[in-house]
C-alpha cells in the first residue's frame, strides 16, 4: 500500500502541488488508484460481517441513534481514507475559494455527493456487505437498497451543522426505514464537529419535518417540538460510526481545531421502499433524479442509482 496521504493534503491549497494555472495536480497514479480493485485483504474485510450485540440494536430502536466502535480498522481504514480523500480532493479540485466567501450552508462542510457513481474504487467500500448488513439489521427489514453516499469534510473553521431530519430532504417512504452510517475516518471530539442528536426524537412522527438549512443564514433555533428533547453528542475515535435514523432530528458542532473533520456517510434504505415525499417538503420529489428518473409517485424506489445491496 502507497504511503497515507491525508484529506487535507489533496483540499487545501497551501498544502497543495499546484500547476501554474493555480490548480491542484493529481497524478495518473492517483486517478488510476480510484479505479482500481480493492487489495485481497482489503476486500475480505469488507465482506465480513460486524458484530453487534442486541443491546445496541434495541438502544438504536430507543434513541434513534446508535455508537459502533470499529467498524473499519487497520489497513482497510487507511486504505479508503486515503482513497475519499483522494476523491474528496478531486471533486473540489477548482474550488479556490476561501471559507469566509462560500455561503452559509457551505461553511459546514465540503459536501460531495455520492463518489461511488464515479469512482470505482470507493464503489467497493459504498456498497459492501459490512455496511448494509448492519444497516439491515438496525432496520429489522429482510432487504436494503443503496440510497447514496456522501463524503462530509468540515474544514478547520468551518461552522456548525444545523439541526435537520434527513428524511425530509428525501423522496423515499417509509421514513422510518432509512438510516445513515456516519463514519469518522480521523478522530472527530465534540471541538472538530462531531455529530449530536435529539435522542428519542424519531418516534414524533412518521412525518418528516423540512427544515431549510440550505438557506440559512444563522444558526437555525430549534423548534418548539424538540426543544424538550435531551441531545446527546457523539464524540467519535477514528474508525468508529454512529448509525442514525431518518426521522431522528440532529447537528454537527464547528471545527474549532486546525485540522480538517473527514467524515463518510452511506445512506440506505429497505428494499420494498417507495418514491414518495413528505408534505412538508415537496421539492424532495424533484431532487434526487439520478435515482428516480422514470418513476412515478408510489413506485418502487430501486434503480441503477439505487441498487438492492442485500
């Protein structure tokens, strides 16, 4: 395996090798690593199954959320840090800007959306056994489907995350049956912005709340309907995840350190799930196309861009 290469190597720019045109470079090798077959050892990892005891199943069905330690370790950590740091870098590889001139919602993170399409590489990693089936398991359903993934980099500086649901950006019913896998691929304490979530909060209703933090220009008040709910923050060692439901409400603190949060999040959902949008967010229907072209309200929701992992 080829020496690490950090995130923050490959995103910012006084760290970056630069062509005279001020534009990061990337190597053949590099572009050919994220096209590349996993190592032997590297994919055995991936479809092994992850142990879990019932206890944490039952505490994700209580909270809404639940901590994993290890999910990945060792040489498959490094391997794919590597790699979505490879991608995350390539994708913003024109994006000179600094932090103060992005708006709002772009302060959060550096938010890039679904790499497996594009690179095959990670691919590999985004729709492992591994992965899904624990998904499955803290569904309690018999099938999962693919819904995306996204890489979610908080540079040093970058603000807050803003309370959300994530269903309610989302054309997929039931809600319920979505959970996202939050893995932090660096150490992630409370002060580089790690996750908290509104404990209990899933069970309010099967209804998804849409709350705009892609307009926002502050840090957004909670709603009267959580402001009752404990929130627990999930500090996280590198390598650990956090699975989380779709209807449970929850945010991201600032990276006050001066190193960047790199964090991979995958996005599942039961196989029998169907394209359908929540009321309070009918946009959602018209997002996600690559995943729903050709489908109408109530169909299936599994596509090319939304394949049954298990």
């Amino acid at each position: 395996m080829c020496e690490s290469k950090s995130a923050t190597e490959f995103i910012a720019r006084d760290e970056m090798n630069k062509t005279r045109s001020n534009k990061p470079v990337f190597t053949r090798e590099d572009l050919e690593r994220l096209h590349a077959p996993a190592p032997a050892d590297v994919k055995a990892f991936l479809d092994e199954p992850y142990r879990i005891a019932p206890a944490k199943i039952d505490e994700y069905q209580e909270k809404g959320y639940v901590r994993l330690e290890g999910i990945i370790s060792g040489a498959p950590l490094e391997y794919y840090r590597e790699l979505i740091g490879l991608a995350v870098g390539h994708r913003f590889m024109d994006d000179h800007r600094e932090l103060a001139d992005k708006r709002v919602y772009e302060q959060s993170f550096l938010q890039a959306f679904n790499l497996w399409p594009h690179y095959p590489a990670i691919a590999e990693f985004v729709q492992c056994f591994r992965f899904a089936d624990v998904a499955r398991r803290m569904l309690a359903v018999d099938g999962v489907n693919l819904w995306f993934d996204q890489a979610l980099y908080k540079e040093p500086g970058g603000r807050i995350t803003d309370y959300h649901v994530d269903a309610a950006f989302w054309p997929v019913r039931p809600a319920a049956k979505t959970t996202t896998i939050w893995m932090a691929l660096v150490d992630v304490p409370r002060e580089r912005g790690c996750m908290a979530f509104a404990t209990g909060s899933h069970k309010l209703s099967p209804e998804a709340e849409f709350v705009d933090i892609f307009n926002a220009q502050e840090e957004i008040a909670l709603g009267e309907n959580i402001r009752d709910y404990p929130w627990e923050w999930a500090p996280l060692n590198q390598g650990d995840c956090t699975f989380h439901s779709g209807l449970v409400y929850h945010r991201a603190g600032a990276n006050e350190t001066d190193t960047m949060r790199e964090a991979m999040t995958i996005a599942y959902m039961t196989a029998d799930a169907v394209f359908d949008w929540p009321d309070s967010n009918p946009e959602a229907g018209r997002r996600h196309g690559f995943a729903t072209s050709g489908l109408t309200r109530g169909d299936r929701l599994e596509s090319r861009f939304a394949p049954r992992l298990l």
